[in-house]
C-alpha cells in the first residue's frame, strides 16, 4: 500500500527527484527521472511516452522502467486504457484500486497485475503532447498528494520529452536522406561520402560494380511491385555477402556498389563469387548478375574508378551475362 506524506518528506522527496546530472538531456535525463521516481516511490512501473501524429490514439513510450530496471520501449493503443482519460481529458487521472478490472480490455493491465494507476499528461506550448504513467501493484490511500505530485513531475518531463522526441526526429530524418528508400541501403551521395572516410590512408581497395540482368524485361513481363522485390532480394543477398567493413550502396535502378577496403582484387574476387552463387541458390526470382570488379587507385577519383568497375559490368554482359570481369 502506498502511504499517506507529510509535508516535510514531500519536499525531501522533490529534491531528490530533481538531483539529476545538470549535463545530462533528452532521453538520458528522462531515464534520470525515472529511477529517482523509482528510488523514491518504487512504482513497479514507470512509463513516459509521446502521442503518435496524426491520429493521436496511439503512445510510444521512450522510457520504460520495470521495478527499477530499464526495459523495452513499445507502441500501445489509448482506446480502452486509463491512459486513455489521461490523454482526451487533458488531466492527471488516479485509480488507487482495482484499475484492471475497471480496464478490462486493457490486457497490459491484466498481464501487470496492477491494481492502481496514476497518469499525467505532458503539456508542451500549450497543447497536448504526451504522458506519464505510474502503475503499482500496491493500493494508493493520499490520492491528493499523488495528483499534485505528478503534476509537478508531468511539468519537469515535458520539456525533456518535447527536446527528445525532436532530435529523434532530426536523427530519423538524417538516416533517411542517407538510405534508399527501396532497399535500405546507402544512396549514391551517402556511398560517396562513406568512401571518402574509410578510404582515407588506405594502400589496398577494391571495387565492385553490380548490375542485374534483363532487369528490364522482369519489370516489362512482372510489372513493378515484383521488380521492387527483385531489387530488395539482390540488396538483402549482396549485404550477407559482404564483410562488416564494406560499403554498399544502391547506385541507382538496378545497379548497386560495393567499396571492399584493405581487400585487394585476389581477396575481393571470392566475394563476387559468393554474391553470384548465393543468387543462383535462391527458388524465388529467377535472376543473375553482372559485376564488374576494379583495383582502387588513390590517383584516381570515385567516379573514376566506378566508370571503369562499370565497364568491367558491360564486359561481363558482353560475355553472356552472370559472371564477373576484372578490369
């Protein structure tokens, strides 16, 4: 059962709720708060998360404490929660008892074996922005405390909730404008500027260009949601290929990159072969490659370099296709 508070160890408790690292921001703070909430209180579960846009009916926690240990964050639907009275009623929401069999359809609830639950919103410029939650399985008997108190802390968070889920964003934007879209992989301005940084004061390199065969009449004969297939299964299979170290990139359309560094054309050529074989083994797309495989030379520019593997490529088709040329 959680006690009744004097008023002297409330104010015990808020200072040390707020003695937190002043260096510390965003999600480490957050996480700060939390097991200082927990140190304090030792709410079995401690929850604060963020409304997903557009709909709002949906949380994505970004801390999760249970009993004190940090856990998976996760995404949870409002409707038929608590959480939900919190959010749509724009207030601090308290059940000191029997919270999951008032929330039956809230099987989280029933897993926890909760029995009270306290939630705030957080307020960020005036609208609503997010929550937190305390779930115990214990009784609460001072509900006015409790509702002042988290109050008091749901204000605390909001800015640091607000920061974080910012840069997040910033972070996710950021990766998205370095990745293929289709394939996951790194586009031809993030391929570059990858080289650039691992290929610094390297003597031996090489580098492999890829192109998919007939990739043209797939596409004509299967339409575009196969071809699109297609091109993930060869990305997906050239990245179990390659070693950790090497750089891989969607060129454009069918044709794909690889920078293998500290590799020279005797080390890089078993990998061809084996991005080869591993195509052939596979029963669902009925597809072969062409690589054209070049030396790195730190005289020659990136571009050169990918000219002259790409002629390797046409060489290679030249030949009857499937295979690799080394030029």
């Amino acid at each position: 059962m959680k006690p009744k508070l004097s008023g002297a160890s409330t104010i015990k408790m808020l200072q040390a709720l707020l003695d937190v690292d002043a260096s510390l921001h965003g999600l480490d703070y957050l996480q700060a708060i939390a097991v200082n909430l927990w140190k304090q209180f030792e709410f079995e579960y401690i929850l604060f998360g963020y409304a997903l846009k557009p709909t709002y009916t949906k949380i994505q926690t970004v801390v999760t404490l249970v009993r004190g240990e940090v856990g998976d964050n996760f995404v949870y639907d409002l409707m038929g929660t608590p959480c939900q009275n919190v959010f749509t009623g724009n207030r601090v929401c308290i059940h000191p008892e029997q919270v999951a069999e008032r929330f039956p359809d809230d099987t989280m609830l029933v897993d926890m074996q909760v029995q009270s639950y306290i939630g705030a919103p957080t307020i960020v410029q005036g609208k609503l922005f997010g929550l937190i939650a305390l779930l115990d399985s214990n009784k609460i008997i001072d509900t006015e405390y409790y509702s002042s108190f988290i109050e008091f802390v749901a204000a605390r968070v909001s800015v640091e909730l607000e920061r974080y889920t910012n840069q997040h964003q910033i972070e996710l934007l950021k990766r998205q404008a370095q990745r293929d879209p289709l394939t996951g992989l790194f586009n031809r301005h993030a391929f570059y500027n990858t080289v650039e940084i691992v290929s610094e004061d390297l003597q031996v390199s090489s580098l492999m260009f890829i192109d998919a065969d007939d990739f043209k009449v797939i596409n004509d004969t299967f339409g575009h949601v196969y071809g699109d297939d297609v091109l993930r299964f060869i990305a997906e299979t050239i990245n179990q290929c390659i070693r950790a170290s090497d750089v891989l990139g969607r060129f454009g359309g069918e044709e794909f990159v690889i920078y293998l560094p500290g590799i020279d054309l005797k080390g890089a050529k078993p990998i061809a072969d084996r991005i080869h074989q591993k195509i052939r083994d596979n029963s669902e797309f009925n597809i072969t490659l062409s690589i054209g495989l070049t030396s790195c030379d730190s005289t020659q520019s990136l571009d050169n370099m990918i000219e002259r593997a790409d002629k390797g490529v046409y060489q290679a088709k030249r030949q009857g296709k499937n295979q690799t040329c080394i030029v």
